[in-house]
C-alpha cells in the first residue's frame, strides 16, 4: 500500500473483501448451527419438549459438527467443492425440519447440519482473505467473523418477528431456510471465484506435522466449548422464564448476535496490543463472569448482562484462537483449523449432555451455568501460563498482520 493512500480505503477494502465469506458464516453458522436457539422455546411449546430432550436435539447438532471437522482433518476438503456442499446442505436441512415429528427424527436433522457447517466453517476460517503481510487481512478475518455473530442477531430478530405474529416453530424453521439460501446466492459468486486460489495450497498440508503447542492451544478452545455451549443454547429459555412476553425475552438472542458481530470489529486492535492468547485470556475470563451472574440471578438484569458478556467474547474467543491457531501451524493451518474445530465440537457435545445429566439429577440450569463459568474460569487461568511461556520463548508479540513471528 503506498504511503499516500487514504485512512479510510483499508477498511472499504476489507469488507469488499470480506462480505462474501462474512454472508457464508452467517448462514453455515448463524443458521445451521445456531437457528436451533431462538427456536428452541417455540419447539419446547409446540411439541411438549423436555429440557433433556433439547439437550439431545442441541448434541446432536454438536455431534455432527465434531464429525465434520474429523472428517476434515483426516481428509482436508476441496474448498469450492466443500462450500458450494455445505451451504446447500445447511439451507436444506433448516427447510426440512418441519417434516419430522419426532425427536429422533429432528436430532438427524441437526446432525447433518451440524456437519455441513462445521466443513463449511473450515473452508473459510482456514482462507487468508489478503496475501500475508497485507495490513487489510485483519480487518477482513475480523468483518469474516462478524459474519457470525450477524447471522445469529438477523435469526434472532426473524424469530422475534415470527413469535409477534404468532408463528408456528414449523413456520421458524422454514423462514429461516429461505434466509440461509437468499445468504448463500448471495455470497456464493464471489466467494466461488476467491477459495479456488487456495484450494491447491491446502491439499498437501496435510502431511505437514502440526506444530508443538497446538495440542494445548485445542485441549483449551475445548473447554471454551464445554463452558459456552450452555449459555448459548439456552439463554433464549432462560430469559423467557423471567419474562414470559415474547416481545422481551425474544430480544436475547438478537443481542447476543449483535454482541458477537460487534466484538470482532475490535480484536484487530487489540492484538497490536496484546496478542491473540492475553485477548482469549481475557474474554473466557469476561464469558465466566456473565455465566456467574445468569447462575447467581433469575431477573431480566441477569439475562442481559450473560447476553452482552457470553456473546460479546464468544466469536472473540473463536477469532482470536482460531488465527492463533493458523499462525502457529504455518503450512498445516487447514489440518489446525480442523483440529482447533474437533476440539471446540467436543466440548460442544459435552455441555448439553451434562447439563441433561444434572437435569436427570436434580440439578438447575443456574447450578449448570455456575459449574460451567468455574471451569472456563480456570481456563483463563490455564491460558495465562501458555502466555508466559510463549512470552519467554520470543513468540508472544503479535504481528497485526497475521504472520508468523
């Protein structure tokens, strides 16, 4: 970039090139991984469901995430081939679960979902969107993730409008499959165009050996999963326990959303700062604290400071050691992505079913939510010691433009 160019034209630069891949996560993530969410209340009317059996539907979604990104890691994915699957499969699933009227039948659903998105996630988190070196690359990763947190606010706000009208779960779920396919047409032509330049330099990173560190670094974005998961998954119920109008508590998950798209705007400037690993540290750290007060308080209060704290650090938290991950692996950072996915799946998986565990029990949500934020808590403290070590190595400064120290 010459040194005459003016201060606004990297940030124009990074949405143009980022808004592809930003509508791709909004719709693999925001739909077909989250949609579950904000229609979960409706469900558990609609259908009599216990909070055990949404348990089971939200593992299972979890459970077919894990096995796309294990499936991903041992096999990396043709990347236009892989995407182009993954955000049809994710808009035709959505528009399938009205059909069955069953549990089982539901759960393969959000299996198959969970899969497709965690494929497409790969495709994308594992894309450089500028060469490297590129000072445009971190605003454009940090519009990329927003993407999420923009998926989840537009399906939360859907519901929300859906539930004024007096809308069926059945009429949610196939609202917002004609979203995550008016998402991916939308996205698709570009985004074809952009991952075919990479998909070549991703097929051989398999060989290459991950990195020493990289085990640590997954081993704590799974326990990210298994302290977030809970939160996110149920905090639409919660809040309509404290507030049965729809028109109040349908408004969680559109601010969780708007939370996590917000929050990523401002990690590339805090890395020039502190480096992704202080910035995972410190947002887990936030993500328990909003936890404690949802455990500890049953009032709207409550709800919306675990709403602005577990969805204001949870794609920061993702972002942060998702590019760490990628800097550290180098050649290998598909085979990272796949990894650091697998690992955070599992976590996924293990939050629900404890929290149907501890419901079979005896056990309240608020006794969940509070087991939960002790252990992200001691993650943070777990974190501190990777960066101590990272700091006496040399490799704890940060280059803000994503390239290995």
């Amino acid at each position: 970039m010459s040194s005459h160019a003016q201060p606004l034209v990297p940030a124009r630069s990074a949405v143009s090139l980022a808004w592809p891949a930003a509508l791709a996560l909004a719709a693999l993530m925001g739909i077909g991984r989250f949609a579950f969410t904000p229609v979960w209340p409706l469900m558990a009317h609609d259908a009599a469901l216990s909070l055990e059996q949404g348990g089971w539907l939200a593992s299972a979604n979890y459970a077919g995430y894990l096995l796309g990104a294990l499936v991903a890691a041992a096999w990396p994915p043709r990347r236009p081939l892989a995407a182009t699957a993954s955000l049809l499969a994710v808009a035709a699933l959505t528009l399938a679960m009205p059909l069955p009227h069953s549990v089982a039948g539901w759960a393969a659903l959000r299996l198959a979902a969970g899969w497709a998105s965690a494929l497409g996630f790969i495709c994308v988190a594992s894309w450089r969107p500028a060469r490297a070196g590129d000072p445009i690359e971190p605003a454009a990763s940090a519009v990329i993730y927003a993407g999420v947190g923009a998926g989840i606010a537009a399906t939360g706000l859907a519901c929300l409008a859906l539930m004024a009208a007096g809308a069926t779960a059945a009429q949610c779920w196939v609202a917002l499959g004609a979203l995550a396919l008016a998402l991916s047409m939308a996205a698709w032509p570009r985004l074809r165009a952009a991952l075919p330049a990479t998909a070549a330099s991703a097929r051989p990173s398999h060989r290459e050996p991950l990195p020493r560190g990289m085990a640590g670094l997954a081993l704590h974005y799974g326990v990210f999963g298994i302290g977030y998961i809970i939160p996110a998954t149920f905090l639409p119920a919660m809040a309509k326990d404290v507030m049965p109008d729809p028109a109040v508590f349908g408004w969680a998950w559109p601010l969780f959303g708007l939370a996590a798209a917000l929050s990523c705007l401002m990690v590339p400037k805090l890395a020039r700062r502190h480096g992704e690993i202080r910035i995972w540290r410190g947002a887990q750290a936030a993500m328990a604290l909003g936890m404690a007060v949802a455990a500890l308080r049953h009032d709207l209060a409550a709800v919306i400071v675990a709403a602005l704290l577990v969805g204001g650090t949870f794609m920061v938290i993702t972002q942060a050691g998702m590019v760490a991950a990628r800097r550290l692996a180098g050649a290998a950072a598909p085979r990272a992505a796949a990894l650091m996915t697998a690992a955070f799946a599992a976590g996924q998986i293990v939050g629900p079913l404890l929290a149907a565990w501890t419901a079979r029990l005896g056990a309240s949500l608020p006794q969940t939510l509070a087991a939960g934020a002790a252990l992200l808590a001691l993650s943070a403290w777990g974190l501190g010691k990777i960066t101590a070590a990272r700091g006496s190595a040399g490799h704890n400064a940060v280059d803000p433009r994503g390239n290995a120290p």
